[in-house]
C-alpha cells in the first residue's frame, strides 16, 4: 500500500490539472472508468461538475470511488 499520494494529470473541459491520490485509489478510479466504458477524464469531468465548492477534486474522486465500490458490494448480498 502506497501512503503518499502521487500527482496524476488530467484534462477536464479542455483545460489541464493536476490531483493527487494514492495508487489504490488510482487504480481503483481507472478500473470504475473501464467499467462504465468511459475516458477518465470525462469520468473526473462528470465528478468535477457534481462536487461541491467546499470539496477538492481529489477528495471527491476518492468518495466517488469509496460509494461506487460500497454500492456494489450491497448489490452481491
């Protein structure tokens, strides 16, 4: 397990940034994007738009990630 996150670019309407998450949360953000059959950078476009002023991007994609593999987990039971 990694404990320092690592700065990952991306392209979000165009315009480049930068966030910085640990590589399981990476990863995990790169396997959501397979599975819904969409560019990360869109996918980080969609959480982008839907997250709050008060929140970091950074911080919204882990909650994304942290509900997405949540939701699945109560849908095998």
């Amino acid at each position: 397990m990694s404990a320092r996150p690592v700065k990952h670019s991306l392209t979000l309407r165009g315009h480049r940034t930068s966030v910085s998450l640990e590589h399981e949360f990476w990863q995990a953000f790169r396997e959501i994007s397979v599975e819904k059959d969409i560019a990360i950078n869109a996918l980080a476009a969609e959480i982008d738009a839907d997250r709050g002023v008060d929140m970091g991007l950074a911080s919204a994609i882990r909650l994304f990630v942290l509900k997405y593999y949540q939701v699945r987990a109560t849908q095998k039971d």
